[in-house]
C-alpha cells in the first residue's frame, strides 16, 4: 500500500495519502486547503486516481481542502453526518466504509473532541486515523464545538484502545514533528488518558488546560461546514493564461506540445550556455537565449508583455529559471516539463 503522511507547517496538521499499489485508487484524509496544490501534485506524480477526501472532523484551526480536491478531481467529500456540512457527497455514520482498491477504512464514531469527530480504521486495526480524538501522547481539547471529556475518554477507551496493540496510531496533528505512534504506546502512556487514568482523572486533566482560543476558529468554522469552498467558489491561484501545472517539487510546469502550439502567444526563454547549442539540439525559432548564469544580470532582457516560458535540455536548470524569474516578480512564467529532450523526443518544431 501507498502510505504518505505529509505535514503542514502552520497548523501542523498531518494529512495523509493512501493508496492501492495495483488500482492506483487514492484517499486523503484530513487535506489542508493552502496545500490543495502539494498533494494533488504528489496524487499526479505517483500516477493515482483520488476517490475520495475525508475530514477526521470539522477542523478549528484550519480550512480543509476538501471542496478544492473535489473541484479539480471530482473526488467524493466525505465527513462525519453529524456536521451537515455543505458540499458533502458522502456523510458518513458509524459502521461504514470507504474503500480503494483492495483497502477498507471502516469508520468508528469517536466523539469528545467535537461531536461529529470519526476515526478510520485502515483493513481491521493496520492503521487509525484518529483525528484530534487520540494524539500522540496527547488528546485533542473538549471545551468547544460540543466538547465534552467524558465523551472523549469513553471514545478513546472503548473505540480505540481496542483496536491491536500493534496499530498504528496515526493523529490529525502533532506539534513536536512526530509521526506516529501504536495503540499499545499510548494505551500505556499516554499521560492524559494512558496507564490507570480513570474518566474523572481525564476529565480533570483536560478541564484544566486552560487553552487560549484557537487563532482561526472564526474563520476556519464557517468553512469547514462549507467543505473549503470559497466565498467566491473560485479555485484559487489557478492559471489562466496555459495548462500550468505546480510540481511536488514546487516548479511551474507546462506541456511542450501546448507551448509549440502557441508559439505567439508566450515568449520562450533558453538558458543554456552557447556552447550547448549545436545541430542536435538547436535552438528553437525565435527563442531569447540567456544562459542561467547570466540571468539575474540580465532580467531587463526578458520581456513582460507575454508569459515567459523556459527551456533547457533536460528541464531542470529551466525549472530555476523560472524560479528566478518568479522571485523577480514575473507572474506567467512556467517551465517546459521534460525540456528539450522532450520538445524533440516529441517531434515539436525546432
Ligand atoms: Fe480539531
């Protein structure tokens, strides 16, 4: 199975990629709206198909990506019945399932944390994505959205604590960079709710936290019961001017035959160094030649009136370009993906 936890920074939130290695069937859980870009490019990247997103719960600290996904994949929106949330394709309720490929996420309702909180169960106890209910060493607060101790130490006793030690526990976030733990780990301690912790042992601990309010429940709230959807319903930061696509590396990318195709409607910027221009590899009519070296020196080369697109052999010193130009404030600039060598391995105009 393909198992890929990737972190974002601010919320510290852990989303995760799942998929079947044979039917390239894909889940996310728990994607973070201003990282829609990331995973759906690791999703591309990896050659996967994603089916469905789900929320562990409705999030206050962060905007879910959910409705985004959706937008650019038409993937199914799956979350907790108990919200009723806007945009929500599959509302989900205790015993069911979701399933890629030849893997089950059985969902438990796990409520404390908020009401509607669930856990996924990945194919009888491999892995549990316990949201804000279990985290490592920790256990989301209970003094908002329906919060309640009581609820969350009976979820976590009954609804988690009995799936196999060997379990992994895998939370919605953590904010000491760690990864993952197991159900035995935490059964045993866990400080809040491991060892012989009692309910009322719990509760005390957890009513007095003393937390300061989270910084974006205002916001994060109303948008999360709209599955991440913009005020607007516009997909942000979507290019307009060609088909770019952003890599999981970062880069502006656009395909070679779009750009040979539209030869006038972008200037096409070579970095290579002369020497490297020769009649296997010519240069492309019409293209602005400014080797990387020399590119910061020479910006005021480079026109603004069109998109800018770069080009080297193999695409990689290209793809710096173009981060160069980005920095200097150029906005329509992306790379062509694969370079040269794909430009002729492709048969376009030289
Ligand atoms: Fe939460």
């Amino acid at each position: 199975m393909i198992f890929r936890p990737m972190q974002d920074p601010t919320s510290s939130t852990w989303t995760y990629l799942l998929a079947d290695e044979a039917t390239r069937e894909a889940v996310l859980i728990d994607p973070v709206f201003e990282q829609h870009r990331r995973d759906e490019a690791l999703i591309r990247e990896l050659g996967l198909t994603l089916t469905t997103v789900l929320d562990t719960h409705c999030h206050a600290d962060h905007v879910t990506a959910a409705w985004l996904h959706q937008q650019t994949s038409g993937c199914a929106v799956a979350l907790s019945r108990t919200y009723g949330a806007r945009g929500v394709t599959r509302p989900l309720d205790d015993g069911d399932t979701v399933s890629f490929g030849r893997h089950v996420l059985a969902v438990r309702a796990t409520p404390g944390h908020t009401a509607g909180c669930l856990t996924y169960v990945l194919d009888e106890g491999v892995m549990a994505f316990t949201g804000d209910a279990l985290l490592i060493r920790g256990a989301g607060r209970t003094d908002f959205q329906q919060g309640s101790a009581a609820t969350l130490y009976r979820s976590i006793h009954e609804r988690i604590f009995d799936l196999p030690d060997t379990c992994r526990i895998c939370p919605a976030h953590d904010y000491n960079g760690r990864t993952w733990s197991t159900v035995w780990e935490e059964r045993i301690h866990n400080p809040r709710v491991g060892g012989d912790a009692r309910e009322r042992d719990f509760v005390g601990y957890m009513d007095n936290l003393a937390l300061p309010h989270p910084k974006k429940i205002d916001l994060a709230l109303p948008a999360n019961l709209q599955s991440g959807r913009p005020e607007d319903g516009l997909v942000p930061g979507e290019v307009t001017w060609g088909p770019v696509t952003v890599s999981y590396a970062g880069v502006h990318e656009i395909d070679p035959a779009w750009v040979a195709a539209h030869r006038d409607a972008v200037h096409l910027l070579d970095v290579r160094d002369p020497d490297e221009i020769d009649a296997r590899l010519p240069a492309v009519d019409g293209a602005l030649l400014i080797p990387l070296g020399t590119l910061r020196d020479r910006l005021d080369s480079v026109p603004q009136d069109k998109p800018v697109v770069c080009l080297c052999p193999a695409g990689r010193r290209s793809a710096m370009a173009a981060t160069i130009l980005h920095k200097a404030g150029w906005e329509a600039v992306a790379n062509v993906r694969g370079g040269l060598f794909a430009w002729v391995r492709d048969g376009l105009p030289l």
